[in-house]
C-alpha cells in the first residue's frame, strides 16, 4: 500500500467555554522543562540534557546497569542507543526512513506511508527486549518533575516511538495536551502578550494534537496509516521542544 500522507491544518480540539488560568503556573513549567540536569527523588535516575558539536543535542538517562542514550539533530534526524547487559537497541531516524536494530536484527520502517510490512518486523526486532522494557518500566515511574525536564521532554517522546512500534494503544493518547495550556494561550493572546518561547513551544504542541486527533479521524477505516497520524505527530513535537531548546538559551554543558 503505498499511501503517502502529511498533517493537516484543521483543529479538532475541544475549546468551549475556556477557564483562567494562574499566571504563576506557566513560568513554573517552564522553568522545569529548562532543567537540563535533574536525580530522580524516587529511583535515584540521572537524566541530563549536553551540548553536541554541530549543533545536535543529547539527552541521557542513567541507571544502574541501565544506559540510554539519544541524540537529536536540528533536521529531525536522531540516533538511540538503549543497553542493558546482554541487550543493546539501536533506533536512527534519518530523513523518513527509522532503522530499528537489536541482536543482528534489522527493520527498517516508513514514517511517511502506511508501512505495515515493515512495523511488523519491527515488532519483531522489538519482542522480548529487555533493554526496552527496563527503559519505559523506569519512565514510566519517573516522578512528573523528572518527566517535564529538558532530557525527560526528549525521552518522553522516544518512550512513546516505542510505544508506537510496538502496537500500543493509546501510547499517543495519553500525551494529549492539559485543557489548561488552550486556556493560557487565550489568555496570553487576551492579554496582547508578546510570544516567547515556551508560549511558541506550547501552541506547537496543540496544533500538532489537533491535527493529529483530525488525522486519526480521517483515516480511522484503513490499517497502517494510523501509525503514519502517530509518527507525524510525533517527528512535530520533537521539532517544538529542539526549537525551545535552542530559543530559550538553556546553558548546556558540552560532551
């Protein structure tokens, strides 16, 4: 099936009568999601955000016998590394192309078409890894502070390519925008405010959900391009948080 599909500019949220919200609140997030070193309080998790020459970033996340590693150029091409003794997964996205390797193993997976030959070899490559099951086990019960940093932003979202690959429902579901961030915007936009850079940041996100949420709706009767909505969305909130990176002027250290 060669189906080719890009995102589209219709809104889907819901907007209705929109609340207030606190202006103390979003500069609060900010700031958490310009930490670009944070511990873990509960599992002890070191997740830190550096400086790659040429531009890229990489954001890590540390264990015990745990390593991840991603690296996140400004085109939207990345390189991931996730070892656990006995177990190494290597994901690299370069242009629309994603390369899933483990155990000698390859699959190579269409981001842009409906490509259900190829998600099924990456499921295939994907089961029974340790590697990826020690990461999204400790993600996931990473508190929300350690979630909302700089490098949890980043591995956010490769907790969700994961999520995708895999077959998991609702893996992008549950990332859908908080009502209260619509709600800033307007209030943001009421007020004659001047954008920053998480104000951009955060509207980036909300459109690439809208579309995303009209996308699904467009193509809900046919197999494989769903995941198509998903990657597209995805490869648009990445782009966001590189671009906030780079406009807030976090000071990273170099590797």
């Amino acid at each position: 099936m060669g189906w080719v599909l890009t995102a589209s500019g219709a809104l889907a949220g819901q907007h209705g009568m929109l609340s207030r919200l606190p202006l103390e609140r979003v500069p609060g997030e900010q700031r958490r999601l310009e930490r670009a070193e944070i511990v873990d309080a509960a599992s002890g998790a070191d997740l830190r955000l550096r400086a790659r020459a040429g531009g890229a970033l990489q954001a890590s996340l540390t264990w015990f016998d745990l390593d991840v590693l991603k690296v996140a150029h400004a085109n939207g091409d990345f390189h991931v590394r996730i070892g656990v003794p006995g177990d190494v997964l290597v994901l690299v996205r370069t242009g629309s192309r994603l390369r899933v390797t483990r155990n000698g193993q390859t699959a190579a997976v269409g981001l842009d078409q409906a490509d259900e030959e190829g998600l099924d070899l990456a499921q295939v490559v994907l089961a029974g890894s340790h590697a990826a099951r020690a990461f999204r086990g400790v993600f996931r019960h990473l508190a929300e502070e350690s979630r909302a940093s700089a490098p949890g932003a980043a591995l956010d979202m490769l907790d969700a390519l994961l999520g995708i690959l895999q077959g998991e429902p609702g893996t992008v579901d549950r990332r859908a925008p908080a009502g209260r961030a619509e709600s800033w915007r307007a209030s943001r936009v009421t007020c004659g405010a001047e954008a920053t850079c998480y104000s951009e940041y955060e509207a980036e996100v909300i459109r690439a959900w809208d579309d995303y949420a009209q996308c699904v709706y467009d193509v809900r009767w046919y197999p494989g391009l769903q995941e198509v909505c998903a990657f597209t969305w995805l490869l648009r909130v990445e782009s966001a948080w590189f671009r906030f990176i780079g406009c807030s002027s976090i000071p990273l250290k170099a590797t």
